[in-house]
C-alpha cells in the first residue's frame, strides 16, 4: 500500500440548472463570472480548509482535467496564479480526459510515498458546457460543470493508502469521443468553416460497445492482480459516464447497492465526475473513513482506469 | 538513485528550414503532409528501434507535449492509435509546457523504480509554427517544430538512474508567455473577434528578468540538496529557450564548454527542445554512456525543471 491519504477535499458545483427529462445538469450560465479556473479555485481553497492545511505547506499543484482554460500555460500555472502566487510551487498537469483526476491520483501517489513531496493540491474542474453541440441531444444533455480539489498526504500510521492501481487504454476508440478543433489539429483560424469540429463529438452507441466489451476483462484482471474482489470492497464510484451506468455496472458483477449514481442530480462532470460522486458519498454517508473504495471509469481514449484506496 | 536508463531515443525534425539572420528554424511547411502527430510518430518508431524494444514491451505511453492535437482525447491516446492500435497499452498526458520532457521524466522515473512500469514510451512533440503572431517578430523567428521519443526502461544494474530531480512554479511570470485562445478561457467561437489572442504571445525580456531573478537559486538549491555541484556534472543540457542562454548559463556559474547551445542551428522546440539537444550531444560526442548529465530548463508559468541523470 502505497501511504498516501486523501486529509481534506472541496468542490465548487454552479447553482444554476439545466433539466432534460427530469435529469438535472448543473451549468455556468451565460453571462456569470464562473469559469473553470474559478471553479478550480474555490475548490481548491475549500480542500485547503477542510484538510487544515496552509497554502505554504503544499508541494505541488496538479491540474487533472480533460480540457484546460488555455493552450500555454498549464492550467496548473493558471491556479497557482490564484491561490499560490508569490509562492514556488510547482505546477503541472496530468491528462487522461475524464479520468484524470484518478490517473493523477495514481501517479502522484508514487511520489508521495517515495517522499518527493508530502502534500499534493490536485484539482480536476470542467467547464464542460463551453463547448457541446446543441444538435447533438445525447452529449447536449449528458454534460454538467464543476470542479474538485483533494490534498493528498503522505499517511505515516498505515490508516489510508492507495492498494492498487491500473490504467489501459484502447485507442480504436480514439475517435469515438473528442473535441477535433482548438490546437495544432485544427488550429482555431479554421473555426468558421465547420464550427461543429469545435465541438464535443460524441458517438455514444460506440463507446458504450467498446466499453462493454472491454471493461469486464479489465476489472477481472483488476481483482486477480490486486488481491481484492468485489465482496473486499465497500464502496465503488464510478465515473458518472452516462445513464448506461446501470447497464455497465451489472458486466462487472457491481451490485446496485456497491456502487454510486448520482448521474440524474449532475450528469456527467467529466475529470470531475468521479471525485465529485465520491465527495457526495462520503457526505451522504456512503463511504466512511477506514473503507475500501474503488474509484474506476474510462474515458476518451478509450482509456480506462480504476484505483482501490482505503480512504 | 532511480533505477531508470534511457534505452534508446529518436527524433524527427522536419527537413524545410526557413533562416532569419543566419538562425535556422526547422518548420513544417504549409500544404506538408506533416503534422505533430506524425513527428510524433517517427520519433517513437525510431526510439523502439534504437532501444530494440516491440511495442508490445512498452508498459505505458506518455505524451509530453505544451500543446496538444485536440482537446480531447489527450495526445497520447492520438499517437497509441498510429503505434499501438489493438493494444491496450496505457496512454496518458503530462504538461508544464516546454520543460514537459523533463516534468515527465522525473514524475514516470518514480513509477519505473517502484516496479510499475518496466518500459515507458515518452514523447515530446511541437508544432510551434502552427501558432506564431509575424507580428510579434521575437517569437515569430525563434520557433522550430520537431518530435522526441525516448524508451525509459529499469536499469537493474546501477549504471544508469535518475539522481535528482526538482521542480519550481512562479505564476507572477503566467501571462508572460501564453497561447490565450482555443480552450475554455477564450473558446475558439471568438477567433474573428481577435486572431492574435489565439497566437503565441511573449513577453521576452519579461520572462528573462524572471528567470534571470529566480534561476540562480533554484540552481544553487539544487547543488545543495542533490549533492552535486557544477564541478560533478559533466553536461548541462539547458531549454533552448532563445539566443538569451549565452546570458543565462554564466548566471548559474555554468561554463560554455558544459552546455549545449544549438539555438542557431534548431531554435526553440519547446517541449521538444531539451530532449532533442540531448540527443544531438550523445550523437555529437557531447555526452557518453556514463556521464552525469543535468536537464534544465525554464517553461510557461514560469516553470523551472532540473533533472540530474547518469546516462
């Protein structure tokens, strides 16, 4: 077990709402001064507080969103600009689409067990909405905005840790979720000619196959490399993909009752899906400290991940 | 010392050159067929080559890249399609802009020493000149495009390893060199109101005051807590960030025979850079099997990296 322990979280979630079906997304509305980058820093500020922790005290900022707020910087720069500037902490980012925060979760862990650093600020927000295609109903009505922040310790007691990690990625499906325009792809002085390409794409049908023939292998593997299985876990939180979940869910031998789907209330947050359900279930009373929780989804990719930690 | 030897390496630079005042900047020509994605690829055919390694053998692809393909999905997964397709090879992002390369090198050193991973493909590559303002002629003349890839592998013999690795961010300098435009800060809906907001946008002699200020002691802290003093090293292989390194290097007490300097010959190929300047010096009889080599370099944020390796 690797000693790392997750000392404070917060998130920052826009009041406003969208309901498509009785399915309630919450999103920046036009006009609001919320961006991702304010969204990432009031979650970072509340992670701070809840861990009592100072600015001072943290050793690297890491951004784990999909999408960032500009080319150059890093979106890590741009929040250390809020809440560390004057400070020399370093900055980066870690990207694996929707489930970076787990993949960053993951790798940080190595580096703080190893003792390069003591306190991680890792921080996944999304301000989706910026970009989906009104025309296309299924990704238009499945996205909603937000952001969390955990701080990430070195835990010396043995209490909490990460068990076991594990990432794949399937790139057949490389196509089947993305945003082609904006970078060195399809630079953004071709915008006007198919405005569309700016766009989130999404084709759902395709990667819920893909997934589905995929994940149940994946999570195998996952249980006979770890040690762990189903019945050693409390709780799973999976990433809030779509309202397939219920179907995924069931591939995996994951009963109702294990595992949390919070996608009605907020739809799909993107890299801050899976931490925020797993926030939501501690408060709710889902998850307490001293559990064994799996933290799994896939992503644009397709990519997979799932981390066992003892919280 | 982390176990972790660089067991082969490839690049790719594309042959069209354009020169302003006698400085040669490597660009890919309008209407090539090349692209960031397949300088990306070259470089890593080319580096499984050298190291004589299938891909198959590769435990994990990490692109570290300052600017991506597309928005999502992340540039790894963009380049395991062309490499690894059928696999299921994990494929992740890791970015601090130009010192990416080494960002990625010290974070990935970790998970080679714990036994994660045997075999890491890490890949720097740039399209700079997809985003230069003519306008802003600094910039504009100091950029080059190019591709690195190097295969990180366990050395379980003690003859190569990391050293030392370390980081610093001062987001006061976080505006002084950004791409504004393209992602959620400044969608690219906008890009008619203001072109050059999605263009490259530096602030030289803003970023060399910086770096000028902070440098010498992130330098010296570095000596100090490593170790290892100038006297030890037997290479400085610094970012080829501008002309302005002959005004840097002797900031930090480094003489001009322990430094690579090809900012004539390449310019700066951001991530690309540090990366690519190693290999010309192991290709020139610059560096050999063996020596101690220190990879540093300033990034967007501003960013400071430094890694000590044994080559």
């Amino acid at each position: 077990m690797r000693n790392v322990e997750i000392k404070g979280y917060g998130y920052y979630v826009p009041e406003e709402t969208v309901e498509f079906d009785g399915q309630i997304r919450h999103r920046i509305p036009s006009g609001s001064k919320e961006t991702q980058l304010s969204m990432a820093v009031e979650a970072a500020l509340a992670a701070l507080k809840k861990a009592s922790i100072d600015i001072k005290d943290i050793d690297c900022i890491v951004s784990a969103s999909a999408v960032g707020i500009q080319p150059i910087p890093c979106t890590a720069a741009l929040i250390h600009e809020q809440i560390a500037k004057g400070s020399s902490i370093p900055a980066m980012d870690i990207n694996t689409t929707c489930t970076s925060f787990v993949a960053a979760f993951d790798v940080i862990s190595y580096l703080i067990d190893s003792g390069r650093y003591n306190n991680v600020l890792l921080i996944s927000s999304e301000k989706a909405s910026s970009g989906l295609n009104p025309k296309q109903k299924e990704s238009y009505e499945l996205f909603g905005d937000g952001a969390v922040a955990v701080v990430l310790s070195r835990c010396n007691d043995g209490s909490s840790g990460v068990i076991f990690g594990k990432q794949k990625t399937w790139s057949e499906g490389a196509h089947d979720t993305e945003i082609r325009g904006g970078l060195t792809g399809l630079i953004p002085a071709h915008y006007s000619e198919g405005p569309e390409e700016y766009c989130f794409d999404m084709k759902g049908l395709k990667v819920l196959k893909l997934a589905g023939r995929k994940l149940p292998k994946f999570f195998k593997e996952f249980q006979k490399e770890s040690g762990y299985t189903i019945d050693d876990i409390d709780m799973v939180v999976p990433h809030q993909a779509s309202k397939a979940l219920g179907m995924i869910m069931p591939l995996l031998d994951i009963p109702s009752e294990k595992y949390i789907d919070i996608v009605p209330q907020y739809g799909n947050m993107v890299s801050a899906a899976i931490p925020h359900a797993f926030i939501w279930a501690v408060e709710n009373g889902r998850i307490r400290k001293g559990d064994t929780v799996l933290l799994i989804g896939t992503a644009a990719g397709l990519t997979a991940n799932a981390l066992l930690i003892k919280y």
